[in-house]
C-alpha cells in the first residue's frame, strides 16, 4: 500500500548528537496492503515523522531515483485527497462544545462531500461499532453527550471511531491508546483490526507496547536514529509465527514489552433505517450549534435530558445509536432553550450598543438634513432688508425711487431678476415686498366686559399675505379656537389680524372675552390722525413673531386690508413703504447687493449669517452622521474581529484538522457565519423592540412639521441593518480566510502538536 524509496525529512531545528534525531532518512520501505503494521522504536527514533509523512502531513526530500507511493500511485505536495486516509493522534482533539456523534462523523462529511464514502451508514453496524469501543453503555449515553464531558479514555475513543466511521483505504495511528487503560485500549485495537480485516485495508500503528504490537499487529517495522532497521532473520521468522508467545520473545528481542490477550470482535446487530446522513452544510450547522451551546447554561438544560439542544437531524441519529435517550424538548422549549444558553451574549449587548448609535445617527442625520433642505429651499431664508432714506446719500448720490407698492417695489424686483439672470440663477426667485409700522393703531373688543370697553393702542406691522416673512410665524396651537398654524390664516377669507399670545391670555382672562369662540375687534389704522375703524377678526395667538428687526409687534395686519383702511379714511393712497424687503436664491447676496446699493436704498439687515449658518448645519447634518456611523460600524468589526479571533484560537487545532479532513474555506465560513447569526439577530430583535416602545414618545416630542417620520426610521432601521450584516460577513470572510491561508501554512505544526 505505501512504498518508499529514498526520502528523507528533516525538522527546521533538529537535535544535536546527544539528543533525539528530528527527521528520518529511509531508503527502502515497504507497507503491505492489508493487515495491521506496527512501528516500533525508542522515543525520538522518527515514529511520528514517519507516520506524518505517510499521512502528508510532511512533504519529504525524494532522491532522483526515489519515490513516496501510496495504493499505486504518487503521493503529491498536497497529501491525501479527502477520505482517504484516516488518522488517529495521540489526542483526540474534539471539538469540545459538540456531542461525540459530530465529533466522530467529522471525517466522514468531508469524505461524503469529496465522493470519497462507499455504502451509506447503518446504525446497527454503528452501535456495532460502539460496543466494540466501550461506547455503547445506554445508562452513559456517551455518543450523546458533548465532549468536554468525556473523560479522556473517552474522547479517544470517539476519535477511534471518527478514523473508522471515515472508512478510508488506510488508518494510521499514532500512540492512539497511550491514553487509555488495558481493557478500552485491548477494545480499540481490537476495532482497528476488525476494520482492517473487515474491509482489507491497512492499519498502520505506531506504539512502544510490544505485548499489544505482539497481539495485533501482522506486520512490523523498526525505526532507530530516523532510519528503518531490518530485524534478523531469526527475529523475523519468529514475527512471522501465528503464536503470539514467540512474537512477543521476538519483539523483546528488538526493544523489549509485555503481551495482551487479543479480544473477540463482535458482530454488529441487523440494521435498521437510518437517519439520512449529515451533508457539509448539515454538519456546518450542527458545528455552528455546538459553538452556540457552549457554555454552562446548556450544561443545565442538559442535565437531566442529555442534547436537548443539538440540531434536529443529529437528535435522530442519536436516539439510533442511543436508545435511551429519551424525546426531544418541544420546538418552542428547543427555540428557547438555544436563546438561553447561547454563549456570545456579550457580543449581542455589544452589538445592540453599537447599532442603537448607528440607528439613531441614520435617523436624527436624516432629520437634521431634511430640517436644514426645507430652510435652505424656504424662498424667506436669503432676504435683505433695505430702507429708503429721503434725501439720504449726499451730494451726487443716487437719489432712490420711493417704494409705492405698484411702482418702486415693482421696478426693484425686475432689477433683481435680471441681476439672478445675469449670474446664472432663477430670475423667478426675486421678490420684493415691503412693510410698514402702524403709529396710532388701536383696537377696540366689542364683546369685551366694561373694564376693556374702548381703544387700545398696540405695537402693529403691516405685512403683504405674499411676504414670505409670514411662514417664520408660529402661533401657539393650545390657543383655540383660534387657528394652529399661519398657513390656515393666510388661506382664510375676510379682513384677519394677527395678536400676541400673552395679549390674548389677558382679554380671556380680564376682559372677559370666551375662550371657545372668536376674539372679533375694530381696528383703526390711524393715518392722518383719523380714526376710521374696520372690523376684524382675530385669527392666531402669536407664539414667535417673524424676524422684522430692528422692530418688533404685538399686532400684525395684512396690507391689503391696511390700504382698504386708507382709502376709508381720506380716499388717498397709502404713504410709499420706507421698509422693505427682497428675496432671492441663497446664492444671489453679491448681486442682491449690488442692485440695491446702485439704486440708492440703504441696506439695513440680511440673512447672509443665517444662510451660512443653515449650509453648515446641512454639511454637518452630512457629515456628522456619516462619521458616527463609520465609528460605529468600525466597533462592529473591532468585536467581530476579536471574537471570531478567540474562536479559532481557542479552537485552532480542532479547526486544523477540520482542514486535514479535507474541509473546504465556505465550510468554515459557514460554521463561523452560523455561529455568530444568531447575535446579530437577536441584537436586531432586541433594537427593535426597543424602537417599538420608544417610538410614541419621541414621536410627539419631534417636530411634526417635518413630514413623515415614521418613513425616515424605517429608512434609518433599514441602514441599520444593512450596515451590521455587511460588517457582520466581510468580517468573517476576511478573518477567517487569512486564518485559512495561514493555517494552511501552520497545518503541520498544529497537527505535530
């Protein structure tokens, strides 16, 4: 089966003369195809080297002449395809979260996988398999339990039994029962050559008991200073002799042992149907459970009802090979016992801080740069206030145009439309209007009590109802019956005014006035001395007045009902406005400027500030969030990295001989993905949930002007999401693949090791 001819391997730091030799040098050699053949020789001799290359574990220096064969053909660089050779260390090396059924079809999945398995597993021929290891004691249930909770006699067991449920053209062993005491060990080789004469394959051992080799071994070779010795002739007839005795004396001859009596093999019961065997992405999840469950919370859900928690498809197979193992939990007890005794809980608090600050980023961003857009784009945000000044300017100034409402303000607008023109900007954009203060104005409150009869004198602004000055309006909601808001003023008919809020809670309060219907009054505008009254309505409390600095108003009017309150009075037009104020794009300020100065007004207030104020308010309301997210999804792949990190520390042998097995980079990805799913997912249950019973509350303390908010976090949640499952599998993927590729490189050590 294995033919050698001039290979050699030496270890990087091998020993000097007075110690161990860390390599071998063989010439000729020559393994038969059947059979058990032991290899035997002092500590140091170069056993496991030997056996390491057999395996491909170890690519060894071949002479020009020489070659490494196995079963015919040459042994590439890259060792064994799948499936086909088996090996058995002197640890056992399980995973330890994992019940001893996944730990002992590990090989087998990859072989099936590779197409490298014959028949399909029978359980009777597994519990078989079992008694003849020791591992069918029903009152244990060893097969079921998981592999921390196996001694070590045990472990090594199961690892016997991953070799032969593998069903390879060759097992090696190395010491596989140096763990083990006589009785468990005499059952172990006992399985080993009932396999080997079973299937007619080879079993290739290496052991320093001479009375075991004695026992079970058909074949032998000697290996001392890293070389093979040749036993004399005598020596090797008497290893030929069917009495163990003599084999024994022989063996003694050589190195010197004791002898064991050879056990019966016994025969495996009639099969019965077996549960469909486990696929690579099967066992991935049975894998991905075992490192879910691994922790002390499942040690005491399993107590008394051992792998209650373990997939499906692997309960089946165990309640085959385990009869006594009782029904499964229910699915919803399944489903929260694997919630309970998940072991990266941590990493879902963590990942719960981490997206609750992703999440509220997204969504508090998206509502500063939705705030910030409605500003930006209201046409009252860029605005110069400008004053015509009578004779202003001295000698040889322009004297200004005054500002009659269908004359100078019209010809200061078309001048500003063509200056937008001329710089690129919308022409439509340009508007001006202006306002005036009211001397004299006074209110008088019909349905007021005797203590308010007759008129009072109010502060009061005139405004155009097109000024977009009035949107910065805000009138005090709690006030009805009047109304809420300035738009539903500014769409009502009839002549309405505007009063401030403290003004209306005292004519409620002292005047009499009711509180649940309109406050009606006569308004005398006051021009010419005259006092010509005019019925209105007063329609809003004023909570905020609009900015018309440097004045301020306790009433605002409508000029339309203002120049209606003129022509009563002295049928005369009003007076021009000396106020005024115009509008444009937020980038036409330069040639706002340059038309108004040219025209003689004199600018008296702009909104440049608050412009740039609001731009940088937007480019933070950008930015910001785009940082605190990027902050955060970095911290999602800081945890990710440290913890699939310590995984596959913690786990680095185990995982290595994953790779000797013949496991694929995906299968690994897939163990590591479903491992670490779960966290992600209840992290986003948990920020869900949390959303859900927050959300009436910030609801009703958020501004609801601002449109729908529900849409912007549900739009937030999502980014949420994506972001941490994006973060979540590049993560694994990188990781775990530069773990691969250097495991691949480290392979050898870990499995010396």
């Amino acid at each position: 089966m294995f033919r050698l001819r001039g290979v050699s391997y030496h270890h990087a730091a091998s020993a000097g003369a007075d110690g161990p030799v860390r390599g071998i040098e063989i010439d000729q050699l020559d393994i038969p195809a059947r059979g058990v053949t032991a290899i035997i020789g002092p500590s140091g001799s170069g056993k496991t080297t030997l056996l390491s290359v057999l395996a491909g574990f170890l690519a060894p220096r071949v002479a020009p002449d020489g070659g490494l064969w196995f079963d015919g053909a040459a042994m590439g660089t890259q060792g064994h395809p799948p499936g086909r050779v088996a090996f058995v260390f002197q640890s056992s090396l399980l995973l330890g979260a994992a019940t001893g059924l996944t730990n002992a079809l590990q090989g087998r999945v990859a072989a099936r996988a590779a197409g490298a398995v014959g028949p399909a597993l029978d359980p009777a021929e597994m519990r078989g398999m079992l008694r003849q290891l020791g591992l069918a004691d029903t009152g244990k249930r060893l097969i079921a339990r998981r592999a921390r909770q196996l001694s070590g006699g045990e472990a090594q067991r199961v690892a016997i039994l991953r070799a032969l449920l593998t069903d390879p053209q060759a097992i090696l062993c190395d010491e596989p029962t140096s763990s083990l005491d006589a009785a468990n060990a005499e059952a172990a080789l006992t399985a080993l050559r009932a396999w080997a004469e079973r299937r007619q394959r080879p079993v290739v051992w290496v052991t320093h008991n001479l009375d075991q080799a004695a026992a079970h071994a058909d074949h032998f070779v000697f290996v001392s200073g890293g070389r093979i010795v040749e036993a004399p002739d005598e020596v090797a007839r008497a290893l030929a002799a069917p009495d163990p005795g003599l084999r024994l004396a022989a063996l003694r001859a050589m190195a010197g042992a004791l002898t064991r009596p050879a056990a019966t093999t016994p025969e495996p019961e009639a099969g019965a149907d077996a549960p469909e065997e486990p696929g690579p992405r099967a066992y991935a999840r049975w894998i991905a459970a075992a490192l879910s469950a691994d922790g002390a919370t499942t040690e005491v859900l399993e107590r008394d009802r051992p792998a209650a928690l373990v997939p499906g498809r692997e309960r089946r197979w165990l309640a085959a090979l385990a009869p006594g193992l009782g029904r499964a939990p229910p699915l919803a007890g399944r489903m929260l016992g694997r919630v309970t005794a998940y072991s990266r809980h941590a990493l879902v608090l963590i990942l719960l801080v981490l997206m609750t600050q992703i999440l509220a980023a997204s969504f508090f961003g998206a509502l500063a740069q939705r705030y910030s857009r409605e500003r930006l784009e209201d046409p009252s945000v860029a605005r110069i206030v400008l004053e015509h000044v009578i004779g202003g300017g001295g000698i040889g100034a322009v004297q200004a145009e005054p500002l009659y409402p269908q004359a100078g303000l019209a010809a200061l607008r078309d001048g500003l439309a063509e200056a937008l023109q001329t710089a690129g900007l919308d022409p439509g954009r340009a508007q001006v209007f202006g306002r005036r203060t009211i001397p004299g104005s006074a209110l008088r409150f019909p349905d007021a009590g005797p203590a308010c009869q007759g008129w009072q004198s109010f502060e009061t602004v005139a405004l155009a109802r097109a000024d977009p000055l009035l949107g910065q309006t805000v009138l005090r909601p709690d006030a009805a019956p009047l109304e809420p808001g300035i738009d539903v003023v500014l769409a009502r008919d009839g002549r309405v005014a505007l009063l401030d809020g403290r003004i209306v809670d005292l004519l409620r309060s002292r005047c009499g006035l009711p509180a649940d219907g309109p406050i009606r009054a006569d308004w005398a505008a006051g021009q010419a001395g005259t006092l010509q009254p005019l019925p209105l309505v007063i329609a809003g409390a004023i909570a905020e007045p609009p900015p018309l600095y440097p004045v301020s108003a306790d009433l605002i009017v409508f000029e339309e009902d203002y120049q209606q309150a003129a022509n009563l009075m002295d049928g005369a037009a009003p007076d021009p406005f000396r106020i005024a104020t115009a509008y444009f794009p937020i980038d036409g300020f330069d040639a706002a400027r340059r038309v108004i100065e040219a025209r003689g007004y004199r600018i008296r207030d702009d909104s440049a500030a608050a412009v740039t104020t609001l731009r940088r308010v937007a480019r933070l309301a950008r930015e910001g969030p785009r940082a605190v997210k990027l902050l955060n999804a970095t911290g999602c792949v800081v945890v990710l990295i440290l913890v699939i990190g310590n995984i596959l520390e913690l786990n680095k042998r185990v995982f290595a001989l994953f790779q000797a097995h013949g496991f694929r980079l995906r299968d690994i990805l897939m163990v590591l993905g479903l491992h670490l799913a779960p966290a992600l997912g209840y992290a986003l249950v948990l920020l869900a949930g949390g959303l859900a019973l927050a959300w009436p509350a910030l609801a009703r303390a958020l501004p609801q002007d601002l449109g729908n908010l529900a849409l912007l976090r549900n739009a937030a949640f999502l980014e949420t999401l994506v972001i941490a499952i994006l973060a979540m599998i590049v993560t694994t993927c990188v990781v775990v693949t530069l773990w691969w590729q250097q495991t691949r490189a480290r392979l050898t050590r870990y499995l010396q090791e």
